[in-house]
C-alpha cells in the first residue's frame, strides 16, 4: 500500500504564514480525503442483546403478568 501524504506544501500554499499559519481574515486551506484515513477495524462485536437476558426479561415479564392476573381472579371471588 502506498502512502501520500494528503495535506498541502506549505511552501506552495497561498495565504499562509512562515510555520504553517493562517494569518486573521484568511481561509485555511482544505484537508483532502483519503480511503486510508480513520481507525483500522480489527474488531466488529454484535450488536444486539443476547439469547440469555431476554430469555430471563421475558420470564420475569411472564411471572409478573401471571401473578397479576391470579391476584385478580382471586380478588374477585
């Protein structure tokens, strides 16, 4: 793989100061974009819950709604 560095020269960059400054009331000038640029990605976890936590939500979301409606049926008679 080859590298080039994307930033401009300096020393052909209009506007700029002696050091790579941009002087008040001048726009610097802009980065360009490479495919290189960023983080490598080594590593891609699953997104998502797992099987385990929803199985046990699912479980205490059932014996709630089971108690409840005993607690009704027994209210009622």
């Amino acid at each position: 793989m080859s590298y080039s560095n994307p930033d401009p020269d300096p020393s052909r960059s209009t506007g700029l100061e002696p050091g790579g400054g941009v002087p008040p009331g001048e726009t610097p000038p802009a980065e360009s974009s490479m495919p290189e640029a960023g983080p490598r990605e080594t590593h891609n976890p699953p997104k998502g819950w797992a099987k385990g936590p929803l199985i046990l939500i699912a479980l205490v979301v059932l014996l709630v709604a089971v108690g409840m409606i005993g607690y009704a049926v027994g209210v009622w008679n």
